[in-house]
C-alpha cells in the first residue's frame, strides 16, 4: 500500500509541476535586443596519469548494479 501511495504522491508532483515548466517567459517587443558578448575560451591541459574513460564507466556500471540488487533485496 505504501509502494502506491508513494506512486499517486510522485506522479501527481510531476503533474502538478508540469504545467510550471513547459510555461515560457512573456516575451516584450518594446526592447532592443543586445548582441551577446565575446567570451575568451581557454584550453586547459589534462594530465596523462588519471582514471581512464573506460574505467570509469565500469565503476559506475558495478556501482549501479550493485544498487539497483540491493534495491531489490529490500523489496
């Protein structure tokens, strides 16, 4: 019963939160539009030694995995 009402609570926030969102700004035509400015972009270098992509994406896959069982567990 408890699993329901969490569901009926999650989906009537986001149904109550939806309309807020998709809302778009009021747009005036009374203003001058201002050209953006330039930004200055500097590169920075990254160090050879570190945890690889790859590796990273297999921590965070085990990590997931390993919640997503425990999850099932206490359910």
């Amino acid at each position: 019963m408890r699993r329901r009402v969490v569901s009926w609570v999650f989906a009537g926030a986001v149904g109550l939160m939806a309309p807020v969102v998709a809302a778009s700004p009021a747009v005036e035509d009374g203003r001058d539009t201002v050209a953006p400015t330039p930004v200055a972009v500097q590169r920075v270098s990254v160090p050879a030694f570190g945890l690889r992509d790859e590796a990273a994406m297999v921590l965070v896959g085990t990590a997931l995995i390993g919640l997503a069982a425990a999850v099932r567990r206490a359910a």
